[in-house]
C-alpha cells in the first residue's frame, strides 16, 4: 500500500500501488497528481483545498474529498466498489464509473462529467449549481438534485 500525508500541498506525478491501498491526505493544502492506480485496495484521496488528478483508478473503491475547494479529474473508475466524489467547489471529470454505486456531491458548487455509469447500486449527483453529464446509467435509482 501507498500512504502519503502532508500538511501542506502535496504533489506527485504518478502514484501506484500493486499491492494494497492508496491513501493521500493533505490537511490544509493541495493535493495534485498525475494517475493514481489501486490495486488490491481503495483509492482515497483527501485535502482541505482542491484536489487535481489525471486519473484514479482502483479494483475496489474510490473515494475522493476536498473540504474546502474543487475535484478536477480525467476518468474516474472503480472497478470493485464504489466511486465517491465530494467538494466544497465544482466537480469536474471525464468519465466516472463503478461496479457498485456512484455518488458525486457539489456542496456550494456544480457538477460537469462526461458519463456516469453505477452498474451495481445507485448514481446520485448532488449539486448547489447546475449538474451537466454526457450520460447517466445505473443499476438501480438515479438520483440527480
């Protein structure tokens, strides 16, 4: 497993664990990354202020928070478990999709992705602003506020 904690901002190019879990967390900073892959464990990610990736993969859950700022991000796939999203700020990524469920919430900003796709549980998209997708598929409720 990978564990990568910081006060401050926290930046790396590429981050990958082939054998466990991905843990990043910057307590009053930025978190910036190029791909983040998961294998054997969950993907978290979580900063007080915006959280910037390329892409975050894991074979099991994802789970992504910024407290104070915004997700900015490609594709988004979890592959055995969930794919949680949640920001103060706007969320933005390319694609977000889950064997289980998806839920991306916006508290004080909108929602942008290409398609959303929750082929074992629900999609629920939770946004202050406007919610805009490419496509929206799940394997049980849709729920878009």
């Amino acid at each position: 497993s990978v564990d990568l904690d910081s006060v401050g901002n926290l930046s790396a190019a590429n981050v990958t664990s082939t054998g466990g879990a991905i843990t990043m967390d910057s307590t009053s900073g930025t978190i910036a990354a190029g791909t983040v892959s998961a294998t054997g464990g969950d993907a978290s990610i979580m900063a007080d202020s915006n959280v910037t990736t390329d892409s975050i993969t894991s074979n099991q859950g994802v789970d992504v928070d910024s407290t104070n700022g915004a997700i900015s991000t490609g594709t988004v796939s979890a592959t055995g478990g969930d794919a949680e999203l949640t920001a103060n700020g706007d969320v933005t990524a390319t694609s977000v999709s889950s064997s289980q469920s998806v839920d991306i919430d916006s508290v004080a900003g909108a929602i942008s992705t290409g398609a959303v796709s929750a082929a074992g549980g629900n999609a629920a998209l939770t946004a202050n602003g406007d919610v805009t997708t490419g496509s929206i598929t799940s394997g049980a409720a849709i729920d878009v506020d």
